[in-house]
C-alpha cells in the first residue's frame, strides 16, 4: 500500500512538470482538458509546554509523558493535489481532485502520506456537483478566516478556539467521507447556498447532512451553517460568523453553537462507542445527551500582505452532561507573518490554552515557513 501511495505522488509530479510553464505556474494544457498541480511545503519548529499531554488536533507533539517541554519539527498540514477539467460536448465541465497530506520532516511515520479531498465533480449553469470526499461548508468557512489555518499556529489545532469539526476525515468531521455536495451558482448579489450529505455506511442509514449560506463582496464575508451527523441523540452543531477586510486591517470572528456534535467530535460526550464505527475517524455514536460546549472567537490582523500581525482570542464554554467536569478553556495566541514573494512566507506564533479544569497552561512558541505552489 505504502509504494502505491508513493507511486501516485511520483506520477502527479511527473504529470504536471511535463507542463511547467514559468508564466502560468505547473499547469498542463491540451486539447479539452487542462490539469494543475498546487499545495504547499510547510516545516516549522515547535516548543510545547503541557506537562507533556499537548494534543495539536491531527497528532500528539513529540514531547514526552515524562517531559514538560518538547521540542520538534512538524510538518503538518503540507499536502499536494492534481486537479482539473475536461470540456464535455454536452456543455459542462467534468471536474476532479485527488489532495494529499504530507509531512516533509518526518518520512517514518506511518500517516505522513494521507488522502485528504478526493472528487470528481461536474461544473455548469445548474452550479457545482461532486462526489467523493469533500470539505463540509462548516469547514471551509472557518478555514477562510484564520492566516495560519494549515499551519502551527492555526486556530483549530493547538488552541482548539475552531472545534474538530474543523479538521479530520470521516463522517460527522469537516471533511465528509461519502459525500455528495452541491454549490449553487453564486447569486448577482453574492450569495453561496451550499448543500451535502454524507452516506452512513453501516445497516442504520443515518446519513449526515448539512450546508449553509455566504455573502461575499469586496470587504465582507458573512456565513451561516448547519451540521447534522444523522444518529439518534444530540449530534447538531450551527455557526454563525463574519469578516470585514480592507487594504490595512481585517476584523472576523465566529460563534459555534453546539447541540451534541461538537462534543462528539472533541471527544467530551459520556457516551460509549459501543464498536459502531465502520472507519477509524467516523462518528457514529449514537444516544448523546452532552451539549453545550458551545465555542467563539475573534481575531484581527494588521498590516498588509507583505507583513502581517495576527491576533486571536476565544472560549470554548463548558458542556452539560461531558465525560467530565469543567472540559471549557479559554484560548489565545498572537503572531506575524512576513511574506518574501506571492508563493514564500516565514512566520512566528505564541500560542495559549488553559483548561477550566486544570491550573496549568498549555504554551507553544512556533517559528515556520510555508511554500505555495
């Protein structure tokens, strides 16, 4: 299995590089059909401090039990794609993806190849349908209002002020695993409507659904979505949220409202899985009755594209009925950004969480570079 993974990343590159054109970037074009290779390379040095049980969304850092500081490279989440589309003659455009997440610093451990979005799709007047495995609308929206949102400061990872529905793969996670989604096209006033659902694999059918709605224009983005993971109990979660731009300053924040899903996902319900899932990361618990772990934040950045400062704050409230008591925190982390080219950026991050629960707090000091292609 490993030497397949390999093998179909050596024939993405070689795919793509045949077409490398210095003015349009790695993309290949020919006749009907025009293919491009994108992603990005990031490997950043990291310094945990949490009495050695820090917890960065994907993975577990390196530092010790024993340890309470810890020290590593992380390459995490670079990843690569092949994506493209083929003029049909009935009009359309067939579409596909296949994205997959690497991790340059560390080629021994056994998931630094895994597949993220994977798709095929078709694009027309009627709007975008793709089947496969898709980012839910509840992902996406928070991905676009974070900077550092695949980096080692990212607000979804170590701090944890975006929830797990966020990151991961599977059903009830923010990228949905046999998934249909349709994207309508986009209204003359800006408007998003987008719809999925996410087929249950197992005899009970309680497919997952969900969507939402965006306004977008020059300055704004404001959203709303709708997540439902389909098992019997409390397995919902909702969001709100906006971001205001210009040429100086960003301001944007989110609320999440949680009814169950949200606790399922960051692993606080007091239910029992009972052996009900079909695939590692699916959640299919069914009979929640923890809610409440309701989470926000808010952010602002300064300066321009060139250089940048980032500042967050968010809370994540305590559930009602979770598998124990006070599992709140609160959240913060401030950083900058310096960006060498369109493609080449260097940043630094300090980063804080501090559990309800608990008097000590969870530190990272993160220095990173990140390159898009």
């Amino acid at each position: 299995m490993k030497w397949m993974r390999w093998g179909l990343l050596c024939l993405i590159w070689i795919v793509a590089l045949d077409g490398l054109n210095p003015a349009q970037g790695i993309e290949w074009k020919g006749r009907d059909w025009s293919i491009a290779l994108n992603g990005a390379l990031r490997v950043s040095y990291n310094r945990d401090d949490c009495g050695g049980d820090c917890i960065s969304g994907r993975q577990a850092t390196e530092a010790g039990a024993a340890n309470e500081d810890g020290t590593y490279l992380s390459g995490n989440v670079s990843h690569i794609a092949i994506q493209g589309a083929r003029d049909t003659t009935a009009g359309i455009k067939a579409v596909f993806r296949s994205e997959w997440g690497l991790d340059p610093s560390d080629r021994h451990r056994e998931d630094s190849l895994t597949d993220l979005e994977q798709f095929i799709g078709l694009d027309g007047g009627f709007g975008l349908l793709r089947a496969g495995t898709l980012e839910t609308p509840y992902m996406q929206s928070g991905n676009l209002l974070d900077p550092f949102y695949r980096d080692a400061a990212a607000a979804r990872f170590f701090v944890d002020i975006q929830s797990a529905l966020h990151h991961s793969t599977g059903k009830g996670r923010g990228r949905a695993t046999n998934s249909i989604r349709y994207d309508a096209p986009t209204s003359l006033k800006g408007l998003d409507v987008s719809l999925f659902v996410s087929l249950d694999e197992t005899d009970d059918n309680d497919h997952a659904y969900g969507g939402g709605v965006a306004y977008r224009s020059q300055n704004w983005f404001v959203f709303a979505q709708y997540y439902d993971n389909g098992e019997p109990g409390d397995d919902e979660a909702y969001k709100v949220g906006a971001k205001i731009s210009s040429p100086g300053y960003s301001l944007f924040g989110q609320y999440e409202f949680d009814n169950g899903l949200i606790s399922l996902s960051e692993n606080i319900a007091a239910v029992e899985p009972e052996g009900l899932n079909t695939a590692e990361n699916d959640l299919t618990d069914e009979d929640n009755e923890t809610t409440g772990a309701d989470l926000w934040l808010v952010g602002l950045t300064l300066g321009t594209r060139k250089i940048m400062v980032i500042g967050q704050y968010g809370e994540r409230e305590d559930a009602d009925d979770a598998r124990f008591s006070r599992s709140g925190h609160k959240s913060w982390l401030v950083g900058a950004r310096y960006e060498l080219d369109a493609a080449f950026y260097l940043y630094t991050g300090y980063l804080e969480k501090k559990y309800n629960s608990d008097v000590d707090k969870d530190k990272r000091f993160t220095v990173g570079a990140t390159l898009m292609f």
